[in-house]
C-alpha cells in the first residue's frame, strides 16, 4: 500500500493552469486559420483538451482518500508531462510557452518518482458507486465472468459467431433494455441512472469480450434511441419491446465505401414504390460497409437519401428500419418476392470477432411506409434522427475501452506475479511495478471520467465531454493493452494468453465510432475554437 501522501490544491493548480493554456492555444488555432489551416496544432490541442478534463474530472474522487488522492496526483502529473511534450519546440505555434507551467516541476518530480508510481501497482482504488449501481456491476460482471469471458477465446481463435446462448443469457438479464423506456417494456427512467448503468454494464461485458460481450448491447441501443428521439407512437410499441427483449436484434447501416464520418455525401437511395400488393413504401439501392452484426440481426437501421437533390447534403437523408432475415455469418444473400436482393460479404478483422462486419449491396429492396422512423414527419431528419441514436455511442465505447484496460491489467498484473526470471517475480522488478502502476492510474482515471460525463449526459449536457473521453480513453487503452502484452514477453505474442486478444481489440476503438483524427478535428477542435470566437 502507498505510503505517500497526495496534494491536491497543486494538482488543481495545474489542471488550472493547463486549461488556461488551452485557451490560449485555441485562441492561437482560430488567429491561425482554425483545425483545416493547422491540422496538426488542432489534433494536438484536442487530445491534450481532452486529457486535461480527465484530470479535472478526478479531483472530487481524490477527495475521498489517500489512495484516490494519489491516483489523481499520479494522473495529474501524467498529464502535464504529455502537455509540455507536445508542446516544447511548437510553443509559438501553440501560442503558450513551456514555462507556463515550470511551479508544476517539483509535483511532477515527486509523482512521476518511479518509486511512488511503483508503490501504485496493485493498488486499483475504489470505484466509489452507489448500492443501485453496485448491484448493476456484479451482476454484468457475474454475468461476463461466468459466461462470457469463457468463451471469448474460441470466438476470437476461430472467427466464430457470438454464441447464441451469451445473446439470451443478456436478454435475461435486461441488457438489451438498458435504454428502452420502461412504459415500452425497458429499463430506463431517464436520468443520470440511465447512462450509468449502460457505462458500467458496457465495462464489465467488455471485460470479458469486447467482441462477444461490450459491444453487443451498443447496436439495438443506438436504433432504440433513434427511435425514442423521432419515431411515432405505433413505431416506438412496435419495435421498442422487441429490441429490449431481443426479439429483434439490430445492426447499423450507415458507413458507404466512400463515405464514412462524411454522411453527408451518402449514395444510397429511398425512391417511394407501392409494395407486392400496392401497398405505400420504398424501393432501397446502395452500398453500406462496416455494418457490424449484420448477418445475425434481423434489421438493419439504415440511412438513406429521400430526396435526389444532393445540394440538401445531410437534410435530403431519411432514416429506416429494414427487415431482413438471419444470414450466413460467412456471408448471404436474401432475395424478395417483388425481386429485391441483399447480399453481404464479411470483412476479416485481425480483432474484435464475434459480431462480424460486413459489406451490403442492396438492389431494389422494399421497405413499408410505417419502416420510415417518424413516418412523413420523418422525411429529410435521418441525419439527426442517426445522430440521436449515435448521442451515447462515444461515451459507450470509452467504456468498452475502460473494460479492455481492465482485463489487460488484470492480466499483466496476474502474469507479473506467476512469473519468475533471474530468480525473481517479475512483479518485483521496479520497471514492471512502474508499468502497472502507470496502467492502474490510468484506468480508473479513465473510468471515473466516463462516470462523470454519464453524469452530465443524464442532465442533457456532456455532448463534448463525450468525444473528449472517447478521445483519450480510446488512446489509453492501446497503451495499456501494448504493455500488457509486452509485461507478458514471448508469450504475449502467442496465442496461449489472451492478452493478444486484448491488443488487437483494442486497437479497433480510435478507428470506429469515429475515426480518432475526425473526432479530435471535426468535433472537439472545432467545437473549442466556436466556443473561442464567441
């Protein structure tokens, strides 16, 4: 256990002081020709933003005791080392200067001692949650330990499927429900309580298997959210308990071969077409890739152009749910009466296995006019109707980043302490102590700040501090997932532990939910310099 005491007004005196200079350096971004002129300053500016608001975020967890109160001072100090690395030999380009932050020198030097680092090793430190949320993460965590974890490796080995009991055992347990309204058969009540419980539901299932476990309840989420924000009445009794039930399990269908963060451009087409029995509906041609899961789930929340003028841009898009049957998850192809055609082509990954991703041409096939999400009304909103449904996606994957961390520590800690070379545990060598105290730090300082943007989101507030903790979180975990592996040696390069596992999934979460260059640019870059110019 620690012996070292924290200091907690220096470290708020940094996180101060560190936010102040981004301030400046956004001013210098905005006078500079904002995140298209300088790409690089902005990408730079974003990432340190977001890190600095982790740091602040930890501040109220420190206050609850010594152990927390060292994690924050740890983190802190972490924080302004990547700071002033970033910025030294760029400081008129960023507009502040390195020494803005030379009182921070003598904290740095006690809480980046690699002694103190090292006394942080196998100390984790509370989670500090309430009894309701507690209940929620041992349940999940029961849940993933039991059921899922046990089977993550056959699925990642053998590119399997997501066994089809771990899909009804989630059910059971309410997983799908997390988000569904409870007057539609969920669990929600809205709130702070919502998200939380998703946050840390997400984490523990990706503490087992980010493929078979974290990421599997995030896909009928984002449509029931879409739905909640713009679907009619007879939408919402339709689909809402279905999905909570998983009765209907759903993938997303937006990304294009040529478009991705850019939705805008989107080529695939909804031109309306009476049905096989003249029915009111739509006729739906394109191309979507990187549809996660769509094989095994039965719709497909796609978003199509409904308008042809291209000049609209995001406003010409409608949103749809598209029936369809239960594939192949080597591949299918589905035919319909009237003659309209789906068929999907898997794209190997060299992680995150289970749900599987696929690439769908569609030809002809028709929708009923009660599948456009918000009906008439719905015309021209998909763009947002899709964003609604994506509002919780950033802060969700940085809680599938959290749980990845987790596992990866828990791991290389484990291994550390079995692991015996030149007559000692390696978890003795103060390179390796330092290592995993790095690792625990950074991991529940990831953690709580996904608390707190949960938080902020149950109020409606949080939009940027969720791309900031997408941002970092995503980032982190490829770092701790690196040295996990690397604490293991030989062996974390081989297939015999599941560490490799854990470092090729993690390096999935920077690139979906948003490419980590468009977030930090098109998002918390420019977010910061409006806010700036205002």
């Amino acid at each position: 256990m620690s012996t070292f005491e924290p200091d907690l007004h220096t470290a708020a005196s940094i996180i101060s002081a560190a936010r102040g200079m981004v301030d400046k350096a956004i001013a210098s971004l905005v006078a500079k020709g904002g995140p298209d002129a300088q790409q690089t300053l902005a990408y730079d500016i974003a990432h340190v933003a977001a890190q600095v608001e982790t740091a602040r975020s930890l501040l109220d967890y420190g206050a609850k005791g010594t152990t927390e109160g060292n994690i924050t001072c740890a983190f802190t100090a972490d924080m302004a080392h990547d700071f002033i690395t970033r910025l030294i030999g760029r400081e008129s380009l960023w507009g502040v200067q390195v020494a803005d932050l030379a009182f921070a020198n003598d904290f740095l030097t006690t809480y980046r001692d690699p002694a103190f680092l090292a006394s942080l090793a196998d100390v984790q430190g509370p989670r500090h949650l309430a009894d309701d949320f507690e209940m929620v993460q041992d349940t999940f965590r029961s849940y993933a330990m039991k059921v899922i974890a046990p089977k993550a490796e056959h699925v990642h080995r053998h590119n399997d499927d997501v066994p089809e009991d771990v899909i009804a055992g989630l059910a059971e347990i309410g997983a799908f429900g997390l988000s569904v309204p409870v007057e539609y058969d969920g669990f929600s009540e809205g709130g702070e309580g919502e998200y939380m419980a998703s946050v840390i539901a997400t984490e523990e299932l990706s503490r087992g298997s980010l493929g078979i476990g974290g990421s599997l309840i995030t896909r009928p989420e984002i449509l029931t959210r879409a739905l909640v924000k713009g679907g009619t009445e007879e939408q919402k009794h339709e689909w809402l308990p279905k999905l909570a039930s998983a009765e209907v399990l759903s993938a997303v269908a937006v990304t294009e071969p040529d478009y991705g963060s850019d939705v805008a451009g989107l080529k695939t087409t909804a031109v309306e077409a009476a049905g096989p029995n003249g029915e009111a509906g739509w006729l739906i041609n394109g191309v979507k890739t990187w549809c996660t899961f769509g094989a095994r789930a039965n719709v497909l929340m796609l978003l199509a152009r409904t308008n042809p003028d291209r000049s609209l841009a995001h406003r010409g898009l409608s949103l749809f749910i598209v029936p369809k049957p239960i594939g192949d998850a080597h591949g299918f192809m589905f035919t319909q009466d009237g003659g309209g055609k789906m068929e999907g082509r898997p794209i190997d990954t060299i992680g995150y296995r289970g749900m599987h991703s696929y690439e769908i041409a569609i030809e002809n096939w028709w929708v009923p006019e009660t599948n456009l999400i918000g009906g008439r009304d719905g015309l021209g909103k998909g763009f947002y109707l899709q964003m609604a449904g994506f509002e919780n996606g950033r802060l969700q994957t940085a809680a599938r980043a959290v749980g990845v961390m987790q596992a990866a520590y828990e791991s290389a800690l484990d291994y550390a302490q079995n692991r015996v070379v030149f007559g000692t545990p390696i978890s003795e060598y103060e390179l390796t102590k330092v290592k995993l105290g790095r690792m625990a730090v950074i991991t529940q300082a990831s953690r709580q700040f996904s608390y707190a943007v949960a938080r902020l989101m149950g109020k409606g507030e949080g939009a940027m501090e969720a791309s900031m903790v997408k941002a970092y979180v995503c980032k982190a975990a490829e770092w701790v997932a690196r040295e996990a592996m690397q604490i293991h040696g030989g062996y974390g390069y081989a297939e015999e532990y599941s560490v490799s596992r854990l470092y090729v999934d993690a390096r999935v979460l920077s690139i979906f939910e948003g490419a980590d260059e468009t977030l930090c640019l098109k998002v918390i870059a420019k977010n910061l310099c409006d806010a700036s110019k205002k």
